[in-house]
C-alpha cells in the first residue's frame, strides 16, 4: 500500500491529488468487479453497509492523497493512524491503555517538534482522514457482516469511486485518459486498494483481529522507510522517534483488545 502511495506521489503534477485518487478507486472497482461479479439483490442492512463503506473509503482516500500532496509519506501515516488507534481506545477503562493515550500524544508532540514548516492544511487533511480510517473499521466489520466473500468490498469500492471520480475530471479533465497516466493509474489500484485490501480479507479469515491490528500499526514505519527508499523524503531524529511512539501505542492497544463475545444470529 505504501509503494501505491510513493507512486501516487509521482502523477500529483500531472494529475493532482484528486486526480490520483479517481484513477485509483477507479481501476480498482473495475477489477474487483470484474473478478468478483457482486451480485446486486442485496438485503436492505447489506447495502446500506455497501454505501457506507463507499462514502468512508472514498472520503478517506481524498483526504489522504490530500495530506499526501502536502507532506511526507511517513508523517502523514503516523497521523493518520491516529484514527484507528482512539478508535481501538474509546470507552476503555483499563489503566494502561491511558500509558498508551500518553505515548501517542508523546509521539504527536515530538512530530510536531521536528516538523518546523511543516504544512498545516496537509496535517488538518491526514487528521480528516485519520477519522474516516477510525469510522472505516467498524463500517468495514458490518460489510463484512451483511455480505460473502469479495462482493461487498466490489461494491464498496464501486461507491468510493463514484464518490472521487466527479472531483478528478474536474481537477484533471482529459489528463485522466492519458496513456502513461492511466497506466499509472492502475498500477497504484493494484498497489494501494486491490492487492492489499484482498490481502486483508484473506488475513482477517486467517487470523485473530487483536494480531491483524498489532501488524497494521506498523504501517506508519513501514511508509517512513518506503518515503525515505523511493521518494527521498529524509525525516529527522525526532520524526522517527514519533512514528516509534505511535507504533507502540497502536500495537499496544491493539495487543490489549478484548475479543468480542460470539453472538448468536
């Protein structure tokens, strides 16, 4: 997902953020659907999790590919997981999980300390997008729910591109249709949203959440080192400090997540 992203990056001047984000959602909702062919008489609780996870998706993508535009990759992740992270920690009660709530204001404040300059539409964007990505996990668990296999995500992804795809042909008109661009293009669906979204699923069928969730709160480290590989984007001790700070605090709460009680249906 982070190669996606660091090739997003490089269509931004010729596409834009918006631009990126229709190609993106575009490519990836045309080969889910054409792998999984959703079928379409879904229940009445089915598609309103389909549209949901459409509205957050492509909501969490603009805002992202807006944040990304403005600053680096590895500082716009760590912010971002922020979401998920006070997600995992609403209505806690348990004492170490305010040693966690501490450790991530510690690490925002140290990323905050070594970013002088840095931009702060760019931060209030990956904020935005922070909570959409804390909103996609239990509207993600109800698409989950409501539907079988790869149809729900085909759909979903459907709905975040009919979202994002208005505002790339308004920044970027017939740019979209350029060769080199779309093939661009589809490369970062399959980078950003198919491979690692199919992946996902297949984890979560695999896995319990509580190990899911302790392995993606490595992915702010995981985009400082492929910002710093592929797009040069060097950040200074105190940013790496707070993408540790973050990690720790994400898996830590992740680690101490009860499981859920099996209910019946």
């Amino acid at each position: 997902m982070q190669l996606g992203s660091s090739l997003a990056k490089g269509v931004f001047d010729t596409v834009g953020s918006f631009g990126a984000v229709a190609l993106r959602l575009f490519f990836a909702a045309t080969v889910l659907v054409l792998v999984w062919r959703p079928r379409l008489n879904l229940g009445r609780r089915a598609w309103l999790a389909v549209v949901a996870y459409g509205l957050v998706l492509g909501a969490m993508n603009l805002f992202f590919y807006l944040a990304l535009f403005r600053i680096p990759l590895g500082v716009a992740v760590t912010i971002e997981v922020l979401g998920p992270l006070a997600m995992a920690l609403v209505g806690s009660r348990r004492l170490l999980d305010v040693f966690w709530v501490i450790l991530a204001i510690c690490g925002v404040l140290l990323l905050a300390e070594g970013s002088t300059g840095l931009d702060l539409l760019g931060v209030l964007f990956a904020t935005a997008a922070g909570l959409c990505w804390g909103l996609y996990i239990p509207i993600g668990a109800a698409l989950g729910r409501h539907t079988t296999e790869g149809n729900g995500l085909a759909l979903g992804m459907t709905v975040a591109a009919l979202v994002a795809v208005p505002f790339g042909v308004i920044q970027s008109g017939v740019e979209l249709i350029n060769p080199v661009v779309a093939i661009a293009g589809f490369g970062i669906a399959l980078l950003s949203s198919v491979v690692p979204y199919t992946l996902d699923l297949e984890a979560l069928r695999r896995m319990p959440p509580r190990v899911f969730g302790i392995l993606m709160s490595l992915e702010p480290a995981l985009a400082a080192i492929v910002g710093l590989l592929v797009l040069r984007e060097v950040l200074v001790v105190s940013q790496w400090l707070a993408v540790l700070c973050v990690v720790v605090a994400s898996a830590g709460a992740a680690f101490g997540a009860r499981p859920r009680r099996p209910t019946r249906d």
